[in-house]
C-alpha cells in the first residue's frame, strides 16, 4: 500500500523496535540510509538494528557505525517494523523470511514492485537517502556529524558527487545543510575514491575488454568468470566507459559464478530501468541492473540484443 511522508514519519513514530535493511550488493545509499535513520531514530529512544545479507563493501569504510552492520544469521527476528530501504521486497535476501514484522518500505527506485505492507515510494528523490532527510525533517530531528555524514554519503554517491540527472535544487539544499554540521565533502570523497594498487591493475584488465556497438552508442567491458575471479572488486569500472564519446548506453557484464551475471547499465537518453526490468531486474532511467542466470557467453548475447532491440535514436 502507498503511503505518505506524513504516515511514513507518523508509523516509524509509534514503534519501538525496527529492523532496517536495504539491497544484496549493497552501495553507499543502501547503508547511509540504513545507518542515517539509525541515528535518527535512536535520536528519539528506539531500539534499532541494521541487518544487511551480504558483505558490506570495503570503500564505504569510512561510514560512521559500519562495524555495527550484522548479517541475518539468527533464526528469526522480532522488531514492530521490517523497514526495507533503496530496494523493494525481492532484492533484500532471507530477512523477509526470518522476520515476519509488517514491511515498511522507503525507495526511489521507480521499478519498485510495490508489494510491501507499507510504501513510501519517490522516484524523483536522487537516492534514499534525500527521502531520510525529509523524515527526519517530518519527525522534527537534528543531524548530528554521524547521522549527517551516512545521509550526505548516500546523496553523494546516488548522485555522482552531484552530477548525474537526478541531482536536483532539493538534493544541493539537503547537501548543503548536512555540510553545516561539520561534514567536509572532500574527506569523505577520498576516502569513498581511495582504491588499492590491485584494483587499477584490474581495471587494466577489465579495459582491455571494451567493445562499440551500434555505431559506437552502445560501449560494454566484458568480465569472463576467470577475470572475475581475479578481480578484487569493481566499483567504478562502468564510469571508465559511460564517458566515451559518442556513447549512450554503457554496460558492464560479470560472471560472478560459471552461470550467473551481473549487469550494470548507464545510459543518457535509453532508459536502462526498462531495459533491466525486461531482464527481471530494475533501477533508474539511467543507471540500472540485473542478473543473468546464464553462462558468460549466452548472457552476452542475449544482453547485447535487449540493448540494441531497445536503443532510442
Ligand atoms: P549498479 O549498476 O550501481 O549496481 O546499479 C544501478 C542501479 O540499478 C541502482 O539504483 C541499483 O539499485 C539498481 N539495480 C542494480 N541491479 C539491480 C537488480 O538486479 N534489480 C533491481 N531491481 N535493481 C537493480
Ligand atoms: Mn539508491
């Protein structure tokens, strides 16, 4: 069911406990939203427990409160709310299953399923963590330096530093205000930035990769299972391509097991959101994902060819 702001304020309010989670994979919007309200809501006396199912990744270090991240390895969990954030119900892992509390959920991905129990749903929100901004001005809480620096990641990141299209006046003035706190943007994009020596020489690889398609709008980095697996990680490798000159679409295709690929998509006129959810994944017009239960060589094909068939002139 869709609700409000005001519900959505009003609901987290009245409850005492909440189990917040957000999205497998996660990214820095899905935990500074997690650990922003965290803090808000602690703020206000609640008890309050992050509970991600995956391995949080490295880069976001640097994130106040990310040692108190758990994984879902109890049987079961017993909280007011289940509060799903920057995800719908279908990309959160088992904790749906373990905690049967009613589903609260807060996103800007206009691919949300709407399914949840309870939906505050803005798509035109840059990343979750502007919609915990206005909660926490729909709840009457001040940002402290920690709630501040989570909130401003997630904005940041969503937003490439306040860049891409869905930055908007509403995104720089919530920005703007959490700077007040003491937050300092250039501290907080080095250390998000930092790589080690190991990555750039996997993005040396990973280059090597690069293919045009379609008169050159379309540009892919083609990850194998074996250079995957020899990949420390790949963050940002999607951004060494989207800037090519003439390019639209961009994608990156992993092999992350024999018979599964992950795919990120960029784009500046195609909208990737629909090209994804075609594929049983989702996310934004222009920056989107999904998964591929094929080996490396059919994914490609088939995710060359939904590309294509889907490019706007
Ligand atoms: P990224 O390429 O950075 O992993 O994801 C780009 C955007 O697409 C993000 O907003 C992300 O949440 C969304 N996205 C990525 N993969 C998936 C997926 O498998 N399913 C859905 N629903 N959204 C995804
Ligand atoms: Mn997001």
């Amino acid at each position: 069911m869709l609700i409000t702001l005001r519900e959505t304020a009003d609901r987290l309010m009245a409850a005492n406990s909440l189990i917040l989670t957000a999205h497998v994979n996660p990214d820095g919007d899905a935990i500074g939203s997690c650990l922003g309200l965290k803090f808000l809501l602690e703020t206000m006396g609640k008890r309050v427990q992050v509970i991600i199912d995956d391995d949080i990744p490295k880069f976001l270090n640097i994130m106040p409160g990310i040692e108190e991240i758990k994984k879902p390895v109890e049987e079961s969990y017993e909280a007011d709310y289940l509060v799903i954030l920057d995800a719908c119900l279908d990309r959160v892992g088992v904790l749906p299953e373990k905690c049967k509390a009613p589903v609260l959920n807060i996103d800007h991905h206009g691919t949300n399923d709407e399914l949840a129990d309870y939906l505050y749903l803005d798509a035109e929100s840059a990343a979750t963590a502007e919609i915990i901004y206005r909660l926490a001005k729909a709840l009457g809480i001040r940002f402290d330096k920690d709630s501040a620096t989570a909130v401003y990641i997630g904005l940041a990141t969503d937003s490439g530093y306040f860049k891409y299209s869905n930055t908007t006046p509403h995104t720089m003035r919530a920005a703007a205000e959490l700077m007040e706190t003491g937050i300092r943007p250039e501290k907080i994009s080095e250390a998000i930035e930092t790589k080690d020596f190991s990555v750039i020489q996997g993005m040396a690889k990973a280059l090597q990769t690069v293919e045009l398609f379609a008169d050159g709008k379309v540009a892919g980095v083609f990850l194998d299972h074996e250079l995957t697996s020899s990949l420390d990680n790949t963050e940002g490798f999607i951004d060494l391509i989207r800037v090519i000159d003439g390019v639209d679409v961009s994608v990156v295709l992993k092999a992350v097991e024999p018979e599964v690929c992950r795919v990120s998509m960029r784009s500046k006129v195609t909208d990737v959101s629909l090209i994804a959810a075609g594929m049983g994944g989702g996310g934004h017009k222009r920056a989107a994902g999904c998964t591929i239960k094929m080996p490396f060589a059919e994914a490609k094909k088939y995710l060359m060819s939904e590309i294509l068939k889907a490019l706007e002139v």
